[in-house]
C-alpha cells in the first residue's frame, strides 16, 4: 500500500475565478485573490504597451521576448550587461552603433 497523499486545502472564500478581457476575449484563470489581482493587472499592462506600439515594433518585440524568454540564462546576462552600464565600443568598431556617411 502506498501512502495517500494529502491534498492542499483551498482558501476559504476563493475557489477559482476567470478573467475574460472585453478587448481580445483571452481567459485567464486563477486560483487566489493575490493571483487574480496579478493576471488582471499584467494582461491590462500588456495591453497598454501593445496598443502604443505599430505593427513593425510589435514584430520586432516579439522576436525579442521569444529568444529572451526561451533562455533565461541569456536574459539573467543580457540584464546584468545593461546594469552595469557598459560603455560603448569606439565609433567604427566592430558593434558599434555609430553610421559611416557616405
């Protein structure tokens, strides 16, 4: 016989509750207050970057976001450059920023 394996006891007061955002129709489902708080806050946050941004910046975030969040050991190291503040390399060098006139 194999020991049974107690369940988790849910919060009295909060089962479950399902956002449905008026604007895409996306569900989103939590199971806590602080967690439903959350999910309605990130999604309307979402949605007020994605609404500031044209269709060229949207693509271009996207792409940004899938190789940053496919690789959190990448994105831990890509926040750690920007914090440090790194200086630029010199104009004309290899990943600079600066343009050649021509």
């Amino acid at each position: 016989m194999s020991p049974r394996l107690s369940r988790p006891t849910p919060v009295p007061g909060f089962d479950q509750a399902v956002f449905r955002c008026g604007k895409c129709g996306a569900r989103r489902t939590a199971s806590t207050e602080a967690e439903h708080v959350r999910v309605i806050s990130a999604h309307r946050d979402a949605h007020a970057v994605f609404d500031r941004l044209n269709a060229i910046e949207r693509d271009g975030m996207g792409s940004i976001l899938r190789v940053l969040l496919g690789d959190v050991a990448l994105s831990t190291e890509l926040l750690a450059l920007i914090d440090q503040d790194v200086p630029e390399p010199p104009a004309g060098a290899p990943g600079s920023r600066s343009r050649r006139s021509s």
